[in-house]
C-alpha cells in the first residue's frame, strides 16, 4: 500500500478514448466482466493442485498471460519509447503482479476462497475511503461494506501461515489497483500494452518461484490446457478490462466496485452451480448494488489522493 503525504502529486487526466466500440462501453461493464471472470479462474485452478504444486499453478497463469499478450501486442516495441519514469511503474506493477498471484494460491490452498476474498477486501475499503469525502459516498462505502459483510463467510481456520499470505494478498491487490490505474491514465503508454509490459516482467519475476514445480504440466497436456485456462480467464480477460475501466473511472470508484466482486461470486453461484443463496446473502448482494449505484465521484480526480 503506497503512503500520502500532505501534498500528494495529482494523477494525470483521463488520456480521451477514441470512438470505438470499446469507447461506447459502460466502464462499469468491463468491470462486471472482470468481476465474472475474477471467480472462473479460481474454478481451473483448482483442477490444477492435484497434478500441479501451488506455485507452479501460480506462474502457469502468468506465463501464459504473458504469452497471450505476447502474442497479441508485441508490447516491446513500445518500451524503447518509455522514459525511465513510466519503466519503473511498470516494472513496479510487474513485480507486484507476480508476488501477488502467488500468494492468493497459496492463501486459497489453506484457506477457503470465501476468507481470502473477504481479507481481500479490507484494504480496497482504505482506498475507498480516503476519497470518500462526501456524506453521500460515505453512506456508498457503508452499505458496500456492510453487503460483503453479509455476502462472505468469514471462517476462521487454525491456519496462521494461509493468513499471512491472504494478507500479504490483500496489501498487494490494494497496491495493484493503484499503480494500474496510474497505468491506465498514463500517457507515455497505452493501458494495455503497460498491461502487457508488467506481465512479461511478471513472468520473468515469478519464474524462479514456480517455473520448476510448473514443469510437471508440460508433460501432461490436460494440465497444460487448464494452465492456460486459467492465464486467460484470470490474468487476460479481467486485467485487461480492469484497464478499460480504470482509464476511464476514478481509483476511488474503482475501489468501491471491487465488492461487485463478492456478488457477482453468488449470482454466478446460483446461475452455474445451483447454490441458492441465503437471505442474508440476498440481502448482501442488494446493499452491495445500492452502494456502488449511489456512489458518485466527487470530480475527474477524484481517488487520486
């Protein structure tokens, strides 16, 4: 988590989207799409820990990513444009991208993904927060926060070492939403070639972390496949729809959405696997919509502090 001081720097404008059809798309709809996809990968993964050992899983979903985008950008080309400044960010970004994907493994291989996601959740509040500066948002924050509250079950688990990592996790995700938003607002680099710079470095930073325990799926091509599944439907698809909408919303409102994150996990709950859920999820999922409809930023830079 980065610290403020009194006279934080402002983050640049918005960089204007062109009139494309990725233009004409709600921000608030890439965001539901990485919302959905955020709990498909988790659902590979886990036909993964049976052959393949956690860390390797772990930089499976970010070489692969990284091969996608590899492939798809040719993002190097843009890094001789850089200056050393936009470099750092994103090789900052690429180092919290490995550290961070590797630690929610090993948090979700000793904890249920329900603590996780719930310890997940904590510092987001803070960035929500310190931009909540409206009675308004305030009430936003406090009926986001509540409906996860119902929405997730927190079970404590004897396990200290699953802690420290969701922890480690949590800190790490509150990190990754600020420098990818100063990523997606940037204008040295487009969003997603930034995206695609940081998870090559990822890659290269998580390779001596899990490349090994990864080499088991090379010769099983089923658990190659799932690999790649799980690049592409957790690091591919919702990280570059993270950057549509952060190029595009406040980090503040972006924060405040990251609780769709535990409703959309029961909608899709009920939709894919006939988990009915609770009043008090029902009730949950409702406050956490009434949250993120009422909140309104303040301004075009609002969230910047």
């Amino acid at each position: 988590m980065t610290s403020t001081g009194s006279a934080a720097p402002a983050t640049p404008a918005p960089r204007p989207v062109p009139p494309t059809l990725a233009g004409r798309v709600p921000p608030h709809a890439y965001f539901v799409v990485s919302a959905v996809f955020h709990y498909l990968g988790p659902a590979f993964a886990v036909l993964l820990f049976a052959r393949v050992d956690v860390l390797g899983v772990a930089w499976l979903r970010i070489a692969s990513a990284a091969v996608v985008f590899a492939l798809w950008r040719r993002p190097w080309r843009a890094w001789t444009r850089l200056d050393g400044a936009t470099r750092r960010l994103l090789a900052g970004w690429g180092a919290v991208l490995a550290v961070m994907n590797s630690c929610f493994y090993l948090a979700i291989h000793r904890l249920p993904l329900g603590t996780v996601a719930a310890i997940e959740f904590l510092p987001v509040i803070a960035l929500a927060a310190l931009a909540a500066r409206t009675r308004r948002n305030a009430v936003a924050l406090l009926a986001a926060v509540a409906g996860v509250y119902l929405i997730t079950d927190v079970r404590l688990v004897a396990e200290p070492v699953g802690f420290a990592f969701a922890a480690a996790n949590a800190a790490l995700f509150a990190l990754y939403i600020v420098l990818g938003h100063r990523v997606a607002r940037s204008r040295q680099v487009a969003g997603i070639d930034g995206l695609a710079l940081a998870m090559l470095l990822a890659a290269a930073v998580a390779a001596p972390l899990g490349a090994l325990d990864a080499a088991p799926a090379f010769a099983d091509p089923a658990a190659l496949a799932a690999g790649i599944g799980v690049g592409v439907t957790s690091s591919v698809i919702p990280y570059v729809c993270d950057q549509l909408a952060m190029a595009r919303l406040p980090r503040a409102t972006y924060a405040l959405l990251v609780a769709l994150l535990r409703a959309t996990a029961t909608v899709i709950g009920l939709a894919v696997l006939a988990q009915v859920p609770t009043a008090p999820e029902v009730l949950g999922v409702a406050l956490v919509v009434a949250g993120v409809a009422l909140h309104r930023p303040r301004d075009a830079q609002d969230g910047a502090a």
